[in-house]
C-alpha cells in the first residue's frame, strides 16, 4: 500500500515518517574520497580556475572553504579572491585546493549512496545526485527514529566514506528543512507534537516553494517567517496567490501529504561491487562480474524488462570510471548473452588494476510483447562504435541500481 493510503483504523497521517537524505558539500566530498589529505583543508570545485581561463563558476565548496564567503554558483574569479589557489600560493595559510568537476565520480559515490538508501527504505525517492527522500514509516518508530536517522548516516558514512545531513519528520517538506538545519554532519528529528514550533522561526524563504519573488510579496505582507505565513489567513494568501498561497499556508503548518513516491520506471537495471581495495587477479574480476550479471539478468526477468543495451563498468584507481556497451538490433531477455557480452567487453581491462566492476542492461522495454528473436540475437552486427563510449550514467537519472543485500526488496 503507498504511503499517505490507509485503511480505516491504521495510524493518522501525521504518523508518517518520512527521512530527507542531504550529502554534506558533496563534490568537495567526493574529492576527499579520492584524496583524503583534502580533509580538514578548504576545497573548491568548479571549473575556470587554472591559468589563463577567467570563466568558471564554483559548482561547490566545503564548509572550510565557505568560511571564506566562497560559495556554489559564485563567480570562479571571485571566489579566488576570497580563497586563492594553494597550487599558486604554497605558503599562504588562508589558500585553498580547487578541483575541477568530475562527474563519473561523483555519480559513482551518489549511485553507492542511494544503493545504501535502497535498503533502509520501504519507498525511496531520489530527487538529485546528493538528496533523497524515504518513507521508514514501517522500519522504525518515533521513540528511536533519531538511533535510525543516525544508523542511515553512519551506514554512508562507513560504506562509501562520506558525510551526509539527515532530517526526520512526518511529512517531505519539513523533513528536508530538518536536514538542512544543522549541516554539515547534521541530524534533525522532528516529531509530529513538535512540528510547528520547528516550522515557526524559519525563514519564509526557506519554505518548499517559496521562490525569491514570492518571498518578497509575503514580506510585503508582513510574512516574514513560516510561523507568520501558518498564522496567516488561508483567504488572504489565496487571494494574492491562488491555489499556490493554500499549498503554501499548509506547508508552513507541516500539513504536506505528498506520499514519497518514487520515480517512474527505472531506464536501466544494473548491480555493482567493490574490490576490498584494487585487485590485480583479473581472474577475479571475471568471476565477479560473471555474478554480477546473473543477478542483473536476472532482476530484469523479474520486471518483465527486456533490454537492448548491455555494459560493463570498471572503475581503476584512483577513481577513473570506464564503461564500455554493446546495443543489439531488438530487445532481448537473455542471461546468456548478458554473461557473453559483459565477458567480452571486459577483455580490454585485463591487464588493468580494478577497483570496482558494474553490470548494466539499459534501454529497457516493459511491453508484453514477443522477443523479436528467442536465439539470442547471435548476428550482433548491429552493435556501434559509439555504444563503446556512451557515457553509463548519462541517462541514468532513473537508474534502478540496488545493493547486494536488497535484491529482491523492492519488487
Ligand atoms: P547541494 O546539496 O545543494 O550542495 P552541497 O552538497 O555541495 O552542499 P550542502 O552541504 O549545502 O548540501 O548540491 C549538491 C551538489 O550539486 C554540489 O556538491 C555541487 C552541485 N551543485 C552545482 O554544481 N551547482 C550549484 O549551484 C549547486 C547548488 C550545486
Ligand atoms: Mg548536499
């Protein structure tokens, strides 16, 4: 039964628990992960700061970094006036480390993240590359929903090694203003008595929905803060707003009933696993990524899914993430071929160190229709150039990636 339904006589509403999943400046995080003398100093992300480029923006920075005033979407130049470049400034104590973006990485860590938040979930819903929201509503309970808020962060925290912020209340809106509340490192549990008196003192602009221009209108209005905006008169704001002010009003009282759905059908099916370390034993990495795709192929006839793209990712170190796939002329559900195609691909890292392999099956189709071929399609002519590059992540925004030990949980 999706959260927010419930039959006659079940717990209210308010009862829900709903958890907001934040990572703490995540890219400056990743970077950290893949060069851990980065911890404690000031880093920042972005693009535009080697010499001789000007354009740029600063995509993040770490708290250190923020106390310097630098900040996500400032001017690269900018924020190097603030915090200048270590590599330029070696003896400067107030200098800072710029990285450049890196996204395969980052999708990499944020893919472990939500593998993690998979499990502890009964519904999850991803909203970015850092943030998601889950219904625990049947896994924990108010009196020790803060041990599960802080299990959910030390799991991320030892499984893939990096920080996250965390709230818990009985509704979305309130449960990611608790996870901002006390970044970084942050846990925030809101109980339903208590909702109000958190909402109160919090900026109107900090309300879900409330965008720049709207803010300024509720302060014209003399609505300065989420407890003014709950005491104000529901008419009034429906006046100046229409259907918007009356979302809005029950927002700032923590009435949001949106149930945490999660995303329509995944695009991709795929599972994945790290080396303890890098191995050299390509022997070993045939085996694991033999297992890996029996369990995708597996998944996928499971979900009625056929697929017409198979892949394989391999991440060498320090954290260089390579994928290489393989299209077929129709939509197959072929474990065989699966096995075939990801042994195949493979060979070309046989002589590479390997930190961690994937499997992937993409462009996926759910229609109850025949297999354009039951024989496994053994002319694959039809594969191209191109498929060898494409880029794993790029249409994975819905990518349904799950953890070994959640196979099979959310059917
Ligand atoms: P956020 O969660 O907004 O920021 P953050 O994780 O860096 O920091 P916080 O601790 O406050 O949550 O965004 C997640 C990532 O998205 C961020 O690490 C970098 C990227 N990003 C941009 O590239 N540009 C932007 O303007 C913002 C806001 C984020
Ligand atoms: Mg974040």
């Amino acid at each position: 039964m999706p959260a927010g339904e419930r039959l006659p006589g079940a717990p209210e509403r308010e009862e829900r628990i709903v958890l907001h999943v934040d990572m703490d400046c995540f890219y400056a995080s990743c970077e950290r992960l893949k060069d851990p003398s980065l911890e404690g100093e000031p880093v920042v992300v972005g693009m535009g700061y080697e010499p001789g480029e000007t354009v740029g923006a600063v995509a993040t920075a770490s708290y250190e970094a923020r106390e310097y005033g630098v900040e996500s979407a400032q001017a690269i130049g900018s924020a190097l006036d603030s915090l200048p470049r270590k590599a330029e400034h070696p003896d400067d104590p107030d200098a800072g480390y710029y990285r450049s973006v890196d996204m395969d990485c980052y999708q990499d860590v944020g893919g472990e993240v939500k593998e993690i938040l998979y499990e502890l979930g009964d519904t999850v819903r991803e909203v970015s590359i850092d943030e998601a929201y889950l219904d625990v509503t049947d896994r924990t309970a108010w009196d020790v929903a803060e041990g599960f808020g802080r299990h959910v962060k030390q799991r991320i925290a030892r499984e893939v090694g990096v920080p996250a912020s965390v709230g818990v209340a009985p509704d979305m809106s309130t449960a990611k203003l608790a996870s901002d509340h006390d970044k970084p490192d942050g846990l925030v549990v809101v109980r339903p008595d208590d909702v109000r008196e958190f909402l109160a003192p919090i900026d109107v602009a900090d309300v879900h929905g409330v965008g720049p221009v709207r803010a300024r209108e509720l302060r014209e209005m003399g609505i300065e803060t989420a407890g003014d905006l709950a005491d104000a008169d529901p008419y009034e704001l429906a006046d100046e707003f229409g259907e918007r002010g009356r979302d809005l009003h029950r927002r700032a009282r923590g009435e949001d009933d949106r149930p945490v759905e999660p995303r329509g059908k995944p695009k991709s099916l795929s599972r994945e696993s790290a080396f303890d370390g890098a191995t050299d034993d390509f022997e070993r990495v045939r085996e694991q990524v033999a297992t890996l795709a029996e369990a995708v192929a597996d998944r996928a006839t499971r979900k009625d899914a056929f697929y017409r793209t198979i892949g394989v990712k391999v991440v060498t170190p320090p954290f260089d993430v390579h994928t290489r796939a393989e299209s077929l002329p129709g939509p197959v559900d072929d474990p065989d071929l699966v096995d075939e195609v990801t042994q195949e691909l493979l060979g070309e890292f046989a002589d590479e160190s390997v930190r961690k392999v994937g499997v992937r099956v993409s462009n996926l189709d759910f229609s109850e229709r025949e297999q354009a071929s039951l024989t496994g399609f053994a002319d694959r002519e039809g594969a191209t150039e191109s498929d060898r590059n494409r880029d794993w992540e790029r249409d994975s925004g819905e990518d349904d990636t799950d953890g070994q030990a959640s196979l099979g949980e959310f059917e």
